[in-house]
C-alpha cells in the first residue's frame, strides 16, 4: 500500500522530466491520490494508485466535457508521446 508521501515522491519524480513541471495540487479517492500538475495541459489529473504506486492519467482535460460526475477512466500513460507544448 502506497501512502501520501510515497505518491508524491512517485509524482514528483514522474513530472521531472519539465523542469517547469510541478505539483500543484492534491487530491484522494478510495482508491488512488490524484495530482494537478502545472505544465501538463494535455493531461487533466495524474494519479497514482494506492495499491501498487502505477501512474495513470484520470482524465484529459481535452474531453472532460465527454467525462460525467463521479467517472474515473484509468489511462495508461506508456502510450501517450510526451511533448513540451509552449504556454
């Protein structure tokens, strides 16, 4: 079981990549802790789940019109190309 601390770390390290990327805010479901970051626009909110710490995408913002209340769609981020978009 994964705790808050140790999701964040996960995160942290998972955004690294931008280094204008960073966490800005938090969030727990039942099941996973879910992370708003600030230069991912394509992606709406990162989790990772509690279980096993995998990081999955809980929804694109790009859709979330699509997304009714209360749905959360697991997304595997390995298949998505990571790009830096300008702001």
């Amino acid at each position: 079981m994964v705790t808050a601390k140790e999701a964040y770390e996960i995160m942290d390290k998972y955004i690294s990549n931008n280094p204008k990327d960073r966490i800005m805010n938090f969030s727990e479901t039942s099941d996973a802790f879910v992370f708003g970051t600030k230069c991912n626009p394509s992606f709406g909110h990162m989790a990772v789940r509690k279980s096993d710490g995998y990081v999955y995408v809980m929804h694109i913002i790009d859709y979330a019109e699509h997304v009714e209340n209360n749905d959360n769609f697991e997304i595997d981020t390995h298949t998505f190309k990571r790009i830096n978009m300008a702001s």
